[in-house]
C-alpha cells in the first residue's frame, strides 16, 4: 500500500517523479532540486543578560530579592549580587570585547576601576564584601548581622542608581525611595568622603 507505514518502516510517497521518501524528506535533501528546503530557523536573539540593560535589569530583580529575604544571609548575597551585576553592566558597556575574553577569570571588582575610575571606590567596598557574602552564601552561621545585610542592600541600590545614571539608562527610583522616602547611606564610599 502506498503511503502507509509498517512498523519501523518510513513511509514511502509516490505522488510525484523523483519525490523522496522517508526522512531525506524531513531534511530537504532531494537530490532532484524539486523540493523545498526547510525553513530557515531564525538566530536566538541576544540573552538579555548579556547586555547592559540586561544586567541592570537583573541587578534591580536582586535588590527586589534582597528586599524580600527573610534571613539576614540571603539578603546580603542577593544585594552583594545585585551590585556585581551592576558592575557587570559597566564592563559590557565599556568594552564589551574585554567582557568576554578567554583566560583566567579576573573579579569585576578589580576590573571596575580600568573600565570606570569614577566608580573605584564603590569597587573596593564591594570587593571587601566578598568573603563575607562567600561565608553567607556557604550557610555559616552569624556569617551576616542583620544590620550588616540592611546596610549592604541601602548600598547596593546607591550604586545600582549610580551605575543606571553613569551610564545614562534609565533607571528606577532607588528601591529605599520607592519604600521609605530617602535615607542616608548608613555605609559606602560616599560617606566616607562626606566624613573625611
């Protein structure tokens, strides 16, 4: 019978001259010409968090994360994050060829400065961060006070907004303003300049 399928065997069409059957079929291949190629499949667009709004993006759904933790640990590390992917940001943005070489991998926060020095030291007050977000994130207990992770997720969103507006995207009201009205950074590098 033409057209059906036994069991384990393709189906074989006999409608027209030189027309393949089975899975050449499925693949284009025709050998005669006659039958279209698939379609072409269209390029997946860009990961959105491989581009600077991305990143941004991303960094404020970590200052939302941060907002919402319950423990102390988690909202360090969601604010720590937030802010690495705001420096993320910086890095494509200012050589996005440098953002995706190969090699031993080098921490945003000692590139930061080489690619923004306006933003040096927000990178080291990060960067000083780190351990203590590595100990938060391995579960060790009092890793992280509670004041500790308030004052990181206040800074975090300082420099989320700093970033957005370095980089001239538009950004978001700071989370602390949306929230509570403005406060004052109980940490980071701006007060220590307002104090010195």
């Amino acid at each position: 019978m033409s057209g059906t399928t036994t069991r384990g065997a393709p189906s074989a069409v006999h409608s027209a001259p030189g027309a393949v059957s089975g899975s050449r079929a499925a693949y284009g291949s025709s050998g005669t010409g006659d039958m279209p190629s698939p379609r072409p499949r269209p390029h997946p667009a860009p990961r959105p968090a491989h581009s600077v709004v991305g990143y941004l993006n991303s960094a404020r759904m970590g200052l939302a994360e941060a907002a919402e933790a319950t423990t102390p640990a988690v909202r360090y590390v969601c604010a720590h994050l937030a802010a690495l992917r705001a420096a993320a940001a910086v890095l494509v943005a200012k050589d996005p060829a440098e953002s995706h070489r190969r090699g031993r991998p080098t921490s945003a926060w000692v590139l930061l400065p080489e690619a923004e020095p306006t933003l040096s030291e927000w990178a080291a007050f990060f960067a000083a961060g780190a351990d203590k977000r590595a100990a938060a994130e391995a579960g060790l207990p009092r890793a992280v006070t509670p004041q500790e992770a308030d004052e990181l997720l206040h800074d975090a969103d300082v420099f989320v907004t700093l970033v957005e507006d370095t980089l001239g995207v538009p950004g978001q009201a700071t989370l602390f303003d949306r929230l509570l009205g403005p406060l004052s950074s109980p940490g980071g590098p701006e007060n220590d300049r307002k104090a010195g």
